[in-house]
C-alpha cells in the first residue's frame, strides 16, 4: 500500500522556521520517502505504508518535543497514477 500524508504544525511564525517546524521537517527529509515537498504553509510526502507511518510517528514525536502546539495531518491511500 502506498500512502500521501500531508502536515502542518503551528504556532506559524512568518519570520522565520520555529523549532517544531524545522524538526518535523528533518524527520520527513530523513525518512525513506519520495516525493517529499517542503513549504512555509504545509508539507506532503509519499512511499510505502511502513515507511510513512514509521514517519508520521517520529514527526509527531520531534514536533510535540521541540514545541508545536497543534500539528494537523492528512493520510491518504494512494494508487500509482494518483498525484
């Protein structure tokens, strides 16, 4: 099974990246994925359910540590022509 997630975490601040940002960032630019896309306003990423999941965890985890008082996430069961 392949899977999309798709995340933000907050407090947003436009000045620069906070702490829980740049953390759940790293874990999702680190994990086994592809089609990882990285942003100001929101972050997707793809690839198998093992490793997404594994993912989501280590992204909630780091994020919550480092700060984030919300963090809203989306997962999605994908096909391979599905973008």
């Amino acid at each position: 099974m392949r899977l999309r997630v798709e995340f933000t975490t907050e407090p947003f601040d436009l000045d620069e990246p906070p702490a829980h940002a740049l953390a759940a960032r790293e874990v999702i630019e680190g994990a086994a994925l592809d089609a990882v896309d990285v942003g100001p306003f929101g972050n997707t990423a793809e690839g198998g359910a093992d490793e997404v999941l594994t993912a989501v965890d280590a992204l909630l985890r780091k994020a919550l540590q480092a700060g984030a008082t919300r963090v809203s996430l989306q997962v999605n069961v994908v096909g391979e022509g599905d973008k």
